[in-house]
C-alpha cells in the first residue's frame, strides 16, 4: 500500500517591512479660544457690526461660550444697540469668566448706571477698587453715581480724588455741576479756570466759563472766555450765541440777530435761539415776529419758564391780557418762586377786571422779592386806580425805601420806571410833587416829566413790567446736563 506522504509547507516568503515615519519635529497645532479675536476687534473698530457679530457667533460655538473677549464685544454692540439688560448679562458673564478684570467690573457698573441703579453700580464700582486702587475712572465714575443721588459731599471726594489720581476735563465739569446745584457759582467759576488752565483749547470750558460770567453780569471776562472759545471753534454755537445774547443785552439787535443767523445754521432747532430772536424782535417792536419766534421755542421746549415769561410778556405789551395770563400761570407752575411771574400775572389780572386775585398775586411777589421796587411801583397805581389811595401811599412808601436801597448800592434803576414813580408821587395827596429820593435817582440827562394831576386820567398799570428773559445758550443753573460716566 503506497504511503501518503504529506505535502511539505511552502517556505515562507519574507514579509516586506515599511519604511519607519520620519517624525517632522513640529507639535501638532491646537487653535487658541481667542485665535479669531483679531479679526472681531477689526470688524468692531471699523463699526462693520453685522460681520463682528457673525464672527463672535462663529467663535462662541467653536469655544463653547468660554471666549472672554468675544462676550465682551458682544456686550458692547447690545449696549450700543440699546439693549441695556442684555448687555449687563454679557458684563456679568466676562466678570465670571475673569473675575479679578477690573474692566468687566466697570462695565458691569457702566451698565447698572445707564439702568438708573446708581446704589448697585456703587457697589460695584468699589468691587472694582478693591482689585485696582488708583484708578481716576472709578473714582469719577462714584462721583458722578453719588451726584444722582444727590449725595453731593461724597462726590466731591471722590471726584476731588479722580483729579488727585489724573487731570481730566470730564472731571473738572463734574465737580464744577455739582457745586452749581448747590448754589455755589463762585466755587464753580474756581473749578473751571483751573480746568481752563489744565486745557487751555477746550472750547466746551471756556465757553461755560465765559456763561457763569455773563450769569454774574461780569461781561468783560465772559466776553474774554467767549472770544478765547471763537478764536479756537469759530463755529462754537454756545459761544456765539452767549456773544449774540450779551449784545441783546446792551441793545444792539441787529448785530444779535447777524450772530443768531449763523448759530441757525448749526442748530435749527435750538429753543434758546429762538427765543433770543423773538425777543431781539420784540425789542425793536416787531410784536407778531417775536410771538412767531417764542412760539417756535415754546413748541421746542414746552417746559422751558423763560419762554413762558417771555411769552407773557409779549402779549401784555400787545394788550392780549387772557393769553399773557394764560402762558404766565404755565410759567409759575415751573417756576412757582419767581416774583416778577407772579408781579406779570397781577398786571394780567388787572387789566382782566380781577382786582382781589391780582391783589394777592402782587403779595405774594413781596413776599417773596423783597428789593424789587418795581412790584411795590406797581401795586401801588392799581390801589390808586381802585381808588384805594392810602394803601397806595404805603405801597409808594415801601417803594421810595427799596429805591434807597439800590441807590446805596450803586445799582442802576430804570429811568421809565422814576418817571411813573414820579407821577404817581405827585398824584397821591400824601406826598408832595416833589420827591427828593425818586428826583435823586433819576437820571441827570432825561428831562422831568410834567406832573400829572390825579382828576385826570388814570395811571397805567403795566408801566415797568421788568426785564424779558434771554437765554444765552440755554445754560440756567437749574437745567444741568446729562452726565456721562464712561
């Protein structure tokens, strides 16, 4: 039997080997949770919003909501879009992320301010502090915080410290409001010029300098100020119109006017200008422009009492007694302690027939103006026409004491205003023709008016109805800018 010899394995062939891999040397690269953050910040600082936003959107995903940067720019479009809520959201979540960044501390402030919660931003912002000491921005940031509070001793420290820390002009503006709220002009004219002396070339200084001067009739340092403002900003409208109001002031109306014309073309909208056109009109009699022009201011500023008064004004020299009552009891009820409002509705009154309530409107302007001579002047021709000559008497009386006053002081008095005094002396049969207190006063140049007799004819009763009211460049110690705290 044959034997089946098995069959011997192939011989195995080698096993062909390959080469080994060649390492290059080079770690393999890991992108950076900020690697887009130059292109968002080139998007954001050409404003190109829409394209910044797609790349936060892009980079957020990549990094899962983890990239700092990109949150925080994010933050500022909503806040430059208006969405303040959303904003501090994003604030709040930078603040997470790098809990020990000042600047998200600040923003996160800035944000609670714009909110109107000035106590959780104070809190805030000594957060901030506590990581970054000596720095101006907080402290101005507190100054401003606790000024809306009206905690205005807390401000001033902590504004004071701003400009210890670093000179700034936003700061000397501050701190020069915050002395103006509480009444102290001179403090406040002390904190501008050194602001003025730190920045010589900001016009926004020197011509609120140049106001606070014209609001204490010093007109030749506020011309200066103003003029320094002009010659670096020509086209500076509250200069130019603080310069046309001074000429207003001093009577010259067509220059005014020639000055108001090139402030028109800056701001055509402006209610001070308006104002100040209408009566630069009423002074030189041109009754209809001046109401057309104060009615444009009143339409642009209906809460403005200057244009109210002025308004007023116009209408009792016209003889339009319901509507100068009308728009003088509006400005009463924005300015309720002003005397000559209430000395302007009781002439109002007056020629309205409505003897007991124009009565007690000239009371309460004593009341409350206890210099004005012109209210007592006043008050006493409409007790002489109601036939009530001694209450007239004492009303004259009162008067020839305030025009002694003045005349102590060296102040001006108005010479159509010793003319009415005059006659009404010379009509009441308790005092002489001749007054040697209102014959003093009067001017050496006007000749004497002629003595009227008392059987004649009445009196006038809006003879001297005082000063209208300009308004240089809208500044009034009781409207104070919005402030800004970034």
């Amino acid at each position: 039997m044959a034997e089946v010899v098995a069959a011997a394995p192939p011989a195995s062939l080698p096993v062909a080997k390959e080469p080994a891999k060649v390492r290059s040397g080079r770690v393999p690269e890991l992108r950076s949770l900020e690697y887009r953050n130059w292109l968002i910040h080139l998007y954001y600082i050409r404003k190109d919003y829409e394209a910044c936003k797609i790349a936060i959107k892009e980079q957020l995903q990549e990094t899962r909501g983890m990239c700092e940067y990109a949150v925080y720019v994010q933050a500022l479009i909503f806040r430059l879009e208006g969405k303040i809520h959303e904003s501090l959201e994003l604030f709040q979540t930078c603040a997470i992320l790098s809990p020990r960044n000042t600047d998200n501390l600040k923003q996160v402030a800035r944000s609670l301010f714009l909110l109107g919660k000035h106590k959780a931003a104070i809190e805030v912002y000594h957060d901030a502090a506590r990581h970054s000491e000596k720095d101006w921005e907080i402290c101005h940031n507190l100054g401003v915080c606790y000024m809306q509070l009206k905690h205005f001793n807390k401000a001033k420290d902590q504004l004071n410290k701003a400009l210890e820390l670093n000179q700034h002009d936003l700061t000397y503006m501050m701190l020069g409001k915050i002395h103006l709220l509480e009444g102290q002009s001179e403090k406040a004219i002390e904190v501008y010029r050194k602001a003025v002396e730190f920045s010589p070339e900001n016009t926004e200084l020197l011509a609120t300098l140049g106001l606070l001067y014209l609001e204490l009739e010093d007109y030749q340092k506020a011309f200066e100020h103003l003029g320094n403002a002009l010659t670096y900003d020509p086209s500076n409208y509250k200069a130019i119109l603080a310069a046309g109001s001074m000429m207003q002031t001093h009577g010259d109306f067509d220059v005014a006017l020639t000055k108001y014309r090139v402030v028109a073309c800056a701001v055509p909208e402006s209610p001070p200008l308006w104002n100040n056109i209408g009566m630069c009109f009423f002074g030189k009699k041109k009754y209809v422009a001046a109401i057309s022009c104060l009615k444009r201011a009143n339409y642009l500023a209906p809460f403005d009492w200057k244009i109210l008064y002025n308004l007023g004004l116009v209408h009792l020299t016209m003889q339009q007694y319901a509507s100068a009552f009308h728009f003088t009891s509006a400005a009463l009820h924005l300015q309720p302690k002003m005397a000559e409002l209430y000395m302007l509705l009781a002439v109002a009154l007056t020629n309205l027939e409505d003897v007991e309530n124009a009565k007690l409107a000239y009371q309460k302007a004593s009341a409350l103006d206890t210099c004005n001579p012109q209210i007592n002047l006043n008050y006493a021709i409409m007790l002489y026409n109601q036939g009530d000559k001694k209450g007239a008497f004492l009303q004259y009386c009162e008067m020839k004491k305030k025009v002694s006053a003045l005349k102590e002081n060296s102040l001006e008095l108005d010479p159509e205003m010793m003319d009415v005094a005059q006659k009404l002396g010379a009509a009441l049969p308790f005092v002489g023709t001749t007054d040697q207190t209102i014959k003093d006063s009067k001017p050496k140049q006007r000749t004497k008016a002629p003595s009227k007799p008392s059987n004649v004819q009445p009196l006038g009763s809006n003879q001297a109805l005082g000063q209208a009211m300009s308004s240089a460049a809208g500044y009034a110690k009781t409207m104070i800018a919005g402030t800004n705290t970034g």
